[in-house]
C-alpha cells in the first residue's frame, strides 16, 4: 500500500512537517502544496521520499511551478496552491481545471484549513489545511495522507498534530 503525505501552507515554521513525517513513515511521496517560503531544500533533506512542491501565494520569488500534475496509478493529482482559482470563493474554478487537465484530484492550500469533497464523482478536492499556521476551529495543524490500497484506490483522511 502506497502512502503520500500532503502539507500545505508551511511558512518557513517546519518542525510540524518533521513531526508528521515521523508519525506516518514509510512514506512513498510528500506533496507540498505551496508557501514553502524557500525551505523546500530543508524540507527535502528530512524527508525518506521524493518531494513535489509547488509555488504559494507568499513564495514570491521561488522557482517552484505555480501548479503540476502527479500520477499515482491510475489516477492523475493536479497540485496548486489555490490563490489563482479564488478558492476562498468556492472550489468550482479548481475543478474544472482539473477536469480539463484530465484529472480526478485537486489539490490545493492557501484557506488554511482542511476539507476533503467527494461531492464531484469527476473530481475529488483536498485541501490539508495549515500545517504550521491553522485557521480552523481549534487551530490545530493538519495534514492528509493518501493511502492507495491493493485494488488502486485513493483514500484520503485527515490528521492533526
């Protein structure tokens, strides 16, 4: 069974991102989805996985993609931070992307606060909230795993810190 990490909206504080790595090792992939704010270096020196990383709103002068795409078996992961697809208004935008780029993920950050949809059969949305800076109710850091099981599902869940 496969295992990514999915992270979000880090902001330079990565002691959290240690934390969860060691909580869920062994891990097959460690997604970031954006305001890395220049650690992915550090980030990828800690982690016992390949790293994808994307540019967040406050990753202003980063060389990292503003947005890719990841395969995981069958499935296809479009990664964004969100802030271009006004995700604080809704995730309409960021699926139809995704649906466009052939996709049956969305993954985004930028709210700071967690949410798996399974509303759209199409398309799937995860946002893993603030790993170092949570807006939610109760401000803990979250994170997802995504876990492939042996028929080649994704089962996303939510974790705090």
């Amino acid at each position: 069974m496969k295992k990514i990490l999915v992270v979000s909206d880090s902001h330079g504080r990565n002691n959290n991102i240690r934390r969860a790595i060691e909580r869920e090792a062994p891990l097959e992939m460690l997604l970031h989805l954006g305001d890395v704010q220049g650690d992915e270096e550090e980030i990828g020196k800690n982690a016992p996985c390949p790293c994808v990383f994307v540019a967040g709103n406050c990753d202003l002068f980063s060389d990292l993609p503003s947005e890719t795409v990841v395969n995981v078996g069958t499935h296809r992961l479009f990664l964004t931070h969100g802030h271009g697809y006004q995700v604080f208004a809704g995730t309409g935008f960021l699926r139809e992307e995704a649906q466009r780029r052939g996709c049956d993920f969305a993954l985004f950050g930028h709210t700071h606060e967690p949410m798996i949809d399974f509303s759209d059969p199409d398309v799937t949305v995860l946002n893993p909230g603030s790993i170092s800076l949570p807006r939610q109710q109760g401000r803990r850091p979250t994170y997802i795993v995504i876990e492939e099981d042996e028929h080649g599902n994704l089962r996303p869940d939510v974790y705090f810190l």
